[in-house]
C-alpha cells in the first residue's frame, strides 16, 4: 500500500507491508549482532532465554519563541538504545520483583552512531549486552535469595509469556528540508507569540512547534524484525499571569498531527491566542474559592484527564502483579464499577477517531506484540486489563500494550482511551442534571471545570490512594440562574473508588486531550476522548500559592 504524505518542511513518503522488507542497514546491523551473541549466551551456565534490542531513531526541528521573537531554533538526531536481557526461564527471571523493592526494571541509556557505521554501531550493541547479561544474572540471584526467606507471592503467574515471530516493516520516511519552509514555520512561531505582546497583564508566554522524524526498530531472539514510523508535530501555546495575591495563573493550548497541513490555520490559532489572553487577564482578578464538597461538571477534555488519571493507571496490569500497588481493580473482574451506562475503551489501532487526531497510535508495541483494542469496561462492567509480557493471573496474554521511553524497559501502559456511553445527554440536559441535584443538596452553587493542565495519582499502599487533578479554567456555577463566574485557586481532589461512585451522566462535545504520560516507564504518547461528564460529588481543596510578589515595574512594551 503505497502512501504520500506531505509532511510541509518534511516531504515523506512509505510503504507499509508486512513480511517485505525494504533495505534498512540499521535494522539489519541490529539482527546481525543479535544471532552473534545470543547462541553464546545461551550456553552460558546462567544461561539468557530472551533478548531483544529497541532502537528509538528521532529526527528534530525544534522552533519556541516568545514575545513575537525566535528563542531557539534546534536541530537534533539520535538513537537510543534499550537492551531487554532475561535470564533464568519464563516461570522466574531477572525482572520478577523483589519484596521491598522497586518491582520496575530500568535500563542503560547507550546512544548508537545516527551514521550507519557497522563497527561502531556493534562495539556498543555488544558492550551493552554484555553489560546487561551480568546485570541480568545478578539480579537473578537476588531474585532466588528473596523468594527463599519471604512469603510467596500472592500472584502465581510467570514472569514472561514466549511470543511468535513477526515481521513488519515500514520504509525510511524520505525527508527534504530547505530553508524557505524553515523560515515559513519561524514566521509562524513569531506571529502566534507576538499576538500576546498586546496585554500587558501578560508576564510569561511561549509558542512551541516541535516537528518530529521518528523510527523505531525491535529485534528479537525469537525471530521477530520491526521498524516502525513514528512522525509527530505538537504546537504548543502558553501564557501566565501574575494575580495580586502572588498566585500564578498559566493557560495552555495545544495542537497536535501527524502532516503539518493538518494543523489549524493562522486565523484559528490566533483566535485561540486572543481567547486565552482575555481568560487571563479575568483570572487575574478572579476570586479565589474556598474548600468545596458537592455536584460538579467536568468537560470533555477535563473528563479525558480525570479518566485517564484516576481510572487508566488501575487497569495497567503489571501494577497488579505488585504486592506494594493497592491493586485497586484486580479482583473486580465481573464487576459494576462505573456508570451502567459508560464503556472505556483503549485503541492504539486507529488514528482518528470522530474527528479526533490521536497520539497514542501504534502497529505494535515496544515488547514486539501488535496493538489491540481492548475494552476494558463494557456497559459499567470490568471486563479486561491492559496486558503486556509480564502476565497477571486470569490473563496470561498480552493485548499490546507494552510501553515505554526510548531507555527504559516496557510495562503495561495505556494507549488512545476513549469513553462511551448508551445515555448520552445534550449539554443544556446535562447542566440541567446539575443544577437539579445543586438544589437536591440545597446548594447555592457548583463548580464547572472546562480546563486542567493534567494530574497525578498513586496507586502504592503506603500513600492513600489519591489523585490530585489541576484545574486551570474552573466556573462557578449558581443553582438560582445567575451568569456563570470565573473563579481560581483550587485543585480537584478525592479518592477513585469514591469518585467512580458519583458518576452520573455524559454528554455534550466531545473533548479531546492528547499529552505524554509520564510513570514507571517513562513518558509516552497518550490520547483521551471523552465526553462532558456529570459528577453528583467531588471535592476541592486550595491549591499551592507561590510566594511571588507583583512586579514593581511595568512590562517594557
């Protein structure tokens, strides 16, 4: 299937086939020092049953400004080597987890040669391989000795499931850069960050358009050949106030893509700029709301935040094979735990969805296994996790969803999440539903969040098992009628068990957030589409408020 895309300073094209390969030096240099030494270290009296290498190739131009001028303007290349080594056998290996310590594999971070140089390129493959074995062998003594003085792990299952053999290749995306489409996009990033030199409210702003070339190679001791393109373009705008009280106020927008055609015109982006000043310049003056327990609405891109926060992270599941995790779903299988109504879904399989331009797309995972759609919650019923090679048990395969940064060695991570529903409400019935349980509760108001910057949350048994989700554009919403009023100063806080429990309705647009995860692996790309969400209780705390002082100067220009 031969595909052009026009990729703007990037002209690229690739053919996409499955068990023809294309002549790539680097992913024949990596197969070729793997059949070298891995029969030799099957022979070894420790001997290693697995190995794999992960090559993260990237090509970068990296444009930010501020103010209507260039800050930097980067050209980067790299390749990033990730060696899996497992000794022992699939039943117990090196990366089974050792009570009281950390149950995540790491690895080196050696960089390959971005020239194709052969001798240089397998001097390091095998100075890291021979590293990693007598890691490797190491930790599987300690493994032993802590499973010979401790109590047997609850979870019985292997720590590896053998895979089959695949082959998948992508061919080298072709690219031309010439100075004319370079200072294109500079113009660009000039124009958008010039637009917030009219307020002077305005203390910090920055545009970002990072466009990004990426290849990614697998090759494994069981046979399998995979290379794989990545190319992504994120556009990244910000602002910041500085609000009497010291308290700063940042506003964020993004856009991402894959062809730099599809990014929004000037007119669009513009507009969104004028539309994030002026929400600065209100919140500048905004009240700041007190502790609060009751209804809230949660737009689709705070609802994409919140689930992929507080629900993603609990159906990952290596975390449920870890005696420190608080395993929050694990025997919940069968069970209502959402809305009768709500469906969650994970898909790195497709790119789009109802419009939507998704980042957390993938033919095959980093552990060489193909992408699957999993509905993990059907109709408010649990129904499966989000597996790779390290199995749980009642789920021994894994649905493609090992992942990790180019580095660090892969876990169960989630991919493009998206809720649905059989109920979905217009936004005017839903704000309805809102206002109708404020008065149920006799409360004089409710909160309405349209925008939040991302979150945090644990999921260890030492540490509660909160989430704190950041909120940066919240309305206060009257239950007598009164005009909507823009307030600050807070963090959406709670427990998940809890908060899944008040789950009420979704509907109205559907909000799209696309950001990079970052957990035990390493950041990766992550999409979430969802919808409007009606939230019979949440709470709210007061967030941290820094000690800046207002400028005693006014801005320059």
């Amino acid at each position: 299937m031969l595909q052009k895309i026009l990729f703007a300073l990037v002209i690229l094209m690739f053919v996409n086939c499955q068990f023809v390969f294309a002549q790539d030096p680097l992913l024949d240099l990596l197969e070729k020092e793997l059949n070298r030494e891995f029969p030799e270290l099957k022979k070894q009296e420790i001997p290693a049953y697995f190995l794999s290498y992960r090559v993260g190739e990237q090509s970068t131009v990296d444009i930010a400004g501020s103010f209507g001028c260039l800050e930097r303007v980067a050209h980067s290349a790299t390749r990033q080597l990730t060696t899996m080594m497992r000794v022992g056998s699939p039943e117990l290996d090196n990366f089974h987890e050792i009570k009281g310590s950390n149950p995540f594999m790491f690895a080196s971070r050696p960089q390959l040669p971005i020239d194709n140089n052969e001798d240089a390129i397998r001097q390091i493959l095998w100075q890291a391989t021979n590293e990693q074995y007598f890691q490797a062998i190491q930790r599987l003594t300690q493994v032993k000795g802590s499973n010979a003085v401790n109590a047997p792990n609850e979870d019985k299952s292997s720590d590896f499931v053998p895979g089959t053999a695949v082959q998948y290749s992508e061919s080298p995306l072709k690219m031309s850069l010439d100075k004319a489409s370079e200072e294109k996009m500079k113009n660009k990033v000039r124009l958008y960050s010039k637009a917030f030199s009219g307020s002077k409210e305005i203390t910090n702003s920055s545009v970002r358009l990072s466009i990004v070339n990426g290849r990614d190679y697998f090759v494994s001791s069981e046979g399998s050949k995979i290379v794989e393109n990545h190319p992504h373009i994120n556009l990244s705008i910000s602002g910041n106030v500085l609000a009497d009280d010291g308290m700063e106020l940042p506003l964020y927008k993004s856009y991402y893509a894959t062809d730099l055609k599809d990014l929004p015109k000037d007119e669009t982006v513009l507009a969104d700029i004028t539309v994030l000043i002026k929400t600065l310049e209100n919140l500048k003056t905004a009240p700041v709301v007190d502790p609060y327990s009751g209804p809230a609405l949660l737009s689709g891109v705070a609802t994409g935040v919140f689930f992929h926060e507080i629900f993603g992270h609990r159906v990952e599941a290596a975390r449920m094979k870890s005696e420190n995790d608080a395993q929050t779903f694990k025997n919940k299988v069968g069970q209502q735990v959402l809305n009768k109504n709500l469906s969650v879904i994970f898909d790195p399989t497709i790119s789009v969805y109802k419009g939507s331009k998704l980042s957390g797309s993938y033919e095959y995972d980093d552990e060489g296994t193909k992408g699957q759609r999993v509905n993990v919650v059907s109709k408010g019923v649990l129904t499966d996790f989000l597996t790779n090679r390290t199995p749980i048990e009642g789920f021994a395969k894994s649905n493609g969803h090992g992942r990790a940064q180019n580095g660090l060695q892969p876990v169960a991570r989630q991919s493009n999440l998206i809720v649905e529903s059989d109920q979905m409400y217009s936004e005017p019935d839903l704000r309805k539903l809102f206002v109708e349980e404020l008065k149920k509760q006799n409360l004089e108001f409710g909160f309405f969040f349209k925008e939040v910057s991302g979150g945090f949350t644990s999921t260890g048994r030492i540490q509660p098992n909160a989430f704190n989700v950041t909120p940066l554009e919240v309305y206060k919403v009257y239950s007598d009628g009164k005009p909507d009023e823009l307030v600050r100063g807070i963090n959406l806080v709670g427990t998940p068990l809890a908060m899944f429990s008040e789950i009420e309705a979704v509907g109205g647009e559907l909000g799209l957030f696309t950001g990079t995860c970052g957990a035990e692996s390493g950041g990766v790309p992550v999409s979430s589409v969802c919808p409007m969400m009606f939230v019979k209780k949440i709470e709210i705390q007061k967030k941290q408020k820094s000690a800046n002082t207002k400028p005693i100067l006014d801005r320059p220009f």
